[in-house]
C-alpha cells in the first residue's frame, strides 16, 4: 500500500500556515520592514516577493540559458523556476524504460546555483505522452504511469520544492466531469493513484493538482476541482497544494471573484499556486490584481509566470508578459512590482517567535565588513538581509546550520560548497544589501554565521 505518511520537517512546514501577525512582522523586519512607497522597497520580482515569504518564478526554456540576455533578467528578477517543458512525460521518458534527464537536471543545476526554487512540472498528463504510452490502456498504462511517477519523483528527490503530480484531468464547460483520456479509462482512481505513488518516492516534496479555467469560482470546473481536494483532504489522498495556470485571455479574463478561489481552495487546507500567470496584452490593472489577490490570501505561496519576455511565450503574439521582446520591463511589470512592495505581510498568530540572537560580523582582515539583519519569520522559514561594508565588490561567506537551508536569494550571485551548507554570495551590481530566506526544517533556533567577507 502507499504510504502517505510525510517526513517530519515537512509536516511541520505544512502544517505551520505562512503566517505572521502585522505587529511582530514590523518589529521582527526592524529596519528592513518595506513600507509602501519607502526608498528600501525592494527592486527585483523575486527580492520583492520574498519579504512577504513568498515566491515570484517564471517558466523556463532550457535551451534559451544559453541566451546571455535571457539568463540575465532570469537571475536578477525569479527566485522560482517551472520547466516549461522539460520535465514532461515525453521528455523524461521518450522510450519506455528509458530516461532522458539531460535537460532537466540542467535546469535544476542552474536553479540550485542561483538559490531559486524549483516547480516540478508534470508527472501525470493526458497530453505530451511519448507515442508508447498514447497507445496503452488499462492496467498496462496504469502501471507506467506509477513507474513514471515513482522513477522520476525519486531521481529529482530532495530538489523540487513542488510537483505538479496531475495536470488538466477535468474537462472545461459545464459538466463538472473528469476529461477523457487513457488514464480517466484506467479508472478514475489514477489521480489519487499518483499521489500516493509521488508521496511515496519523495515525501519531501508538496504535491499540487495544477489545472487551467479553475480560476472563476462559479465555474462548474473550479467546482468540481474543489470537490475533489475536498474529497482527498476528507479520505487522506496526500494533496498538499492546488495550481491556478491563470492563462487570461480574451476568452478566459481575470475573474473579479479570483480571491474567491483562491481563499476558498486554501479553506480546505492545502496551499495555492498561481501556476502559469500569462495575460493577453499584460493589461496593468489585471496583473496588479493578480499580486493583489495572492496577497490577500496566507496560503497562496507564490507566482509564476509562464515565460520571461513576450518573445518566449507560448502565444507571443499577444504579447502576455512582463518583459518585451528586447527583454525591456513593461508597464505590466512596474504594476507587479509595486503591488508587491505595497504588500502587507500576511495576518494571523507567529508560530515561532522572531530571532533574538546573535547578528553576526565576520573577523576583520577581509577587507569588508558584513552585517547582519534578521528579516521577517514565518512559521517555517526566515529572511536574512546582509548589509556590506568598504567593498563595492565582495564575497561573503554564509554557513547554515541543517537541517535549515536556503531556500531563496535575492540581490547577489550564490553557489554553495558540495554540503549545499555554507554559501558564498557575490555582488552581482544590485547594490551593497543581499538578502535570503532560510526554511527550519524543524530547527527554528539556528541563524546564519558569516564566515568572512571579502574585498574585490
Ligand atoms: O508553453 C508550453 C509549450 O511550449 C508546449 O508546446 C505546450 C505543450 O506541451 O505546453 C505549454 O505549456 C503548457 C503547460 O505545460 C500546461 N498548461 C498550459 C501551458 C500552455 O499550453
């Protein structure tokens, strides 16, 4: 039988809902608390997003990391990657029995060497099947689809924050019904099949339901999705979170009830998503929206958008994004900034009281000085900003004491020793301020030590 059970730092974090109370946010932030308007308002999506605990990410093209101009805005602006392709059924597996995971570990590579998060994406799909697994049914497809699951789950585990386990199982319209396909004809278990074999190869990892047109509250799809995590939250199925794509068309617009949505998925216990963010024409005021509403909400964890400039979106020709084609920011991308930095931290009781100790120096001689400043505490995690001084350009070296880890960086260049312990943080011209967040994994007493800081 599957086992549903969840290694204990993650149950934690689970169970400890991102929340903070207005008054301790401000005193725990001290002097990096972000008021709106303020001259320290963050100047990144990702930096940004970070100081409410949260992420902003955005798919990637793995071939486009070769494109210097791409790879520039994605490290400077997303602490969170989806592979917009690469961790798909036919890419992962092309020949059965054969994996091909080149593209995606290269992915991950360059997640994990810039301190951003990583989103699975997908292990279960009716689309994007290699040719050998269109032409199966029964118990034969049922039974490659778990092997799917369970060899890629396990070759990525301890590396992606999220799975999207299932994607796109219901059809759209008014009937509230299961989209067919090979896998609904193995039996309408397979959904909840997968995510008892994803939790069993990597019990670390939150799992999500991810689907499009779930984004207005009053469709018959966002209700029978609603149905069903109500279903797997009341009989165990380990469900930890649900994606929203919010692919906003002409045809499919941002929705006045979204928080609706949002907030009402989160009631049931599990977090929320905002998937694959694209907007026809990046009107300002529905992207605005967007951040606003994920805001609002304690359990919407984050923001993806699908794609870095309009030139590498999936329908370019409406121009959906936050970048143009020459990778300039448009009026779109000001109004998620800004949403974001006017941002209040979410409501609610601290489960873990603000750190008192030790903001540390590192010994003279480097040339630098580094100082400390602890940001704000959530349940489950922590920022740390890091202010340098007498270098305009430095290294600064950062130890973590697991099994704490970070999880995010903003405003400087990371890599880390083989141990993924101690990071060494470079300037990377955004300034003489780097920051990070940390998650406890059940230690929240432990702070970063720095190591040295470093001139030049
Ligand atoms: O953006 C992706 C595009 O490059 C692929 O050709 C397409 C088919 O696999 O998938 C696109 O991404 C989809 C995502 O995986 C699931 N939700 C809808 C996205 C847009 O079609």
């Amino acid at each position: 039988m599957a086992n549903s059970s969840r290694a204990p730092g993650r149950s934690r974090r689970l169970r400890a809902a991102l929340v903070v109370s207005a008054a301790v946010g401000l005193l725990a932030t001290a002097g990096a608390v972000v008021l709106p308007g303020s001259a320290s308002a963050a100047s990144t999506l990702g930096a940004s997003a970070a100081e409410s605990g949260r992420y902003f990410g955005t798919a990637v093209a793995v071939s486009r990391l070769n494109d210097s101009a791409y790879t520039t805005i994605l490290n400077r602006e997303f602490n969170q990657v989806t592979a917009e392709n690469e961790m798909k059924i036919d890419a992962l597996q092309p020949n059965q029995g054969q994996f091909n995971y080149g593209n995606a570990d290269r992915l991950v590579q360059h997640a994990r060497s810039q301190g951003m998060l990583v989103r699975g994406h997908t292990l279960a799909w009716h689309s994007q099947q290699p040719g050998w697994m269109q032409n199966m049914s029964g118990t034969t497809l049922r039974n490659a689809m778990l092997n799917h699951v369970t060899q890629v789950a396990t070759h990525f585990r301890g590396q992606i924050e999220w799975w999207d386990v299932v994607n796109e199982a219901f059809q759209d319209g008014s009937s509230g019904a299961r989209r067919d396909s090979n896998l609904q004809r193995t039996g309408n278990d397979w959904i909840e099949a997968a995510f008892r074999a994803a939790r069993q190869a990597d019990p670390n990892a939150d799992l999500c339901y991810n689907d499009y047109n779930i984004d207005n509250w009053n469709d018959a799809k966002t209700q029978a999705v609603y149905r069903m995590v109500q279903d797997f939250k009341s009989r165990g199925v380990p469900i930890d979170c649900v994606g929203l794509q919010s692919h906003f068309t002409g045809g499919s617009n941002y929705p006045s009830n979204y928080r609706t949505t949002l907030s009402s998925f989160a009631a049931l216990g599990v977090d929320v998503h905002i998937t694959e963010l694209d907007i026809r024409n990046a009107p300002t005021d529905a992207y605005r929206n967007v951040v606003n509403d994920c805001l609002a909400v304690a359990r919407c964890k984050g923001i993806t958008v699908w794609g870095i400039r309009d030139s590498d979106s999936w329908r370019s020709s409406e121009n959906p994004l936050l970048f143009n084609g020459s990778g300039q920011k448009k009026p779109a991308y000001d109004a998620v900034l800004t949403a974001l930095n006017n941002g209040t931290p979410p409501t609610g009781n601290p489960t873990t009281p603000p750190p008192t100790g030790n903001p540390t120096t590192p010994p003279p001689g480097g040339g630098c000085t580094a100082t400390v400043t602890p940001g704000q505490v959530w349940g489950d995690r922590y920022n740390t900003s890091v202010t340098v001084n007498g270098a305009s350009t430095w290294s600064v070296v950062v130890a973590i004491t697991p099994p704490q880890r970070i999880s995010a960086t903003w405003s400087g260049s990371p890599t880390w020793d083989s141990s993924g312990n101690v990071m060494t943080m470079r300037s990377n011209g955004s300034g003489n301020t780097f920051g990070f967040t940390t998650m406890m994994n059940g230690n929240s007493s432990a702070r970063p030590q720095i190591r040295s800081c470093t001139a030049g």
